[in-house]
C-alpha cells in the first residue's frame, strides 16, 4: 500500500523554451515547472501557443531550448487532441480507432484481447460503454471527444495531456470528464490542462500557467486574470 501511495507521475520543466513557425515567433522563451503529480492548467489567448507548446513537449514540433520530465515515465504518455476534423465518410468505428491509437499492430487487425478488454473499460468510464461498433464518424462532437479521452486512458497513463477536452460536450460530459480527471489525479497521475474556461480553471487546477507567447503569469488558480484578448 505504502509503495502505491508513493507512485506519482513525472514533473515537467519547460526551460527557455522558443519556437518559430516560419517568420512567426510563436514561444519565447517559455520557461516554467509543472510539478510531479499536480493537475496544472494552461490558458491564453487562441493563438497564444499553447497547442505548440505541448507539441513540442511531445516531440511533434522543432524548438529551441530544452523540455524534460524528472521522475521516471514508464507508461505511454495519455494526450487528447483538440477534436480534429473527421471525414464522415470514412468507415471506421470507435474501436478500429482505439486500436489505430493505442497499439502498434496494424489497425486492420484489431486489438488484442487484453486491449479489447482495457479499451471497453475505458469506454465505459467516459460513458461510450456499448459503442465500440458505432461508426466513429456518425458521432456527435461530444461523443467523439470521450472516445478520444477513452484512448488517451488506455492504457492507464502517469501523464495525461488535455488540450480542451470538454470543448463542444454538454454541462453532463464536462461533469463526467472531470470526475474521471480527478481520479486519476488522485492516484497521483501528472495532468496538464489546456483551458479557456476560466470558472472550469479555478474549480479543478492546482496550479496554472498563462502564456500568450511569454509565460504572462505562473502561480494559484485565484490569482490569475485573464482574457481572450489578452492578459496584461
């Protein structure tokens, strides 16, 4: 019991972190601490980097400067991506999804047994239990945003990264999604929260960190102003 107690997710230390998307300075030099095992959020403005920042924490996206975990990271690392745009038309269900994202096995062969069993509980904690034969495409907004929370926690993550995950869901899968986010907070799961929803922000967070280009503040919850146009 002592020994699961003491487990905890990864902190992250962004360190003078910059990135140029051809002649846009879009990050400059970002440099701030999320620490192991917190529920940390990150706001600004639309445009402000935010989404680049967590690619280049993934390795999606060139920058200089430096972006490293300390504490071990022994599982995948869980990500929710804005909800994408999805031809509708494409024949793949949720579970032809779940096994494209979560397994390294052509998709085509679906999952295996251990992860069709992982994935159905998944769904089922984002309340798509019984929807794994559905057409992907023929789901509502919020519907597809649980699924891609379902795969981003399967398998169970010590780092989850949510870049706004209750967007375009009703008042009852934003309970739902938060519910989930605090359990595995509990359990010691590192979360960074990208979030416009500054009530949601002071609700749930930690700690949170506002960027529009440059780190604008660092610090509580309580503490922090903040708007689409900007923070001063």
């Amino acid at each position: 019991m002592k020994e699961k107690q003491a487990m905890c997710g990864p902190a992250i230390v962004f360190d003078n972190v910059s990135l140029r998307l051809g002649g846009t300075q879009v990050l400059e030099d970002v440099s701030f601490r999320v620490e192991a095992g917190a529920l940390h959020c990150l706001v600004g403005p639309n445009g402000g980097g935010k989404t680049s920042l967590v690619r280049a924490l993934l390795g999606q996206m060139p920058h200089s400067g430096a972006v490293r975990f300390e504490g071990q990271l022994t599982t995948p690392v869980g990500y929710v991506p804005q909800l994408p745009d999805f031809d509708r038309n494409v024949p793949m269900t949720v579970n032809d999804l779940m096994a494209l994202l979560g397994q390294r096995r052509p998709a085509f062969l679906g999952a295996n047994r251990s992860a069709k069993s992982a994935n159905a509980e998944a769904l089922s904690r984002t309340g798509m239990a019984g929807m794994g034969t559905k057409p992907f495409g023929s789901l509502s907004g919020g519907q597809r945003q649980r699924v891609l929370l379902a795969q981003a926690i399967s398998p169970a993550p010590w780092l989850l990264i949510l870049d706004e995950p209750t967007a375009g869901i009703d008042e009852s899968g934003v309970r739902l999604v938060e519910a989930l986010v605090a359990e595995l907070h509990g359990r010691g799961v590192t979360i960074l929260w990208i979030n416009h929803d500054l009530e949601q922000v002071r609700r749930i967070a930690q700690s949170v960190t506002v960027i529009n280009r440059r780190v604008l503040f660092h610090g509580a919850p309580d503490q922090v102003a903040y708007s689409q146009e900007g923070a001063q």
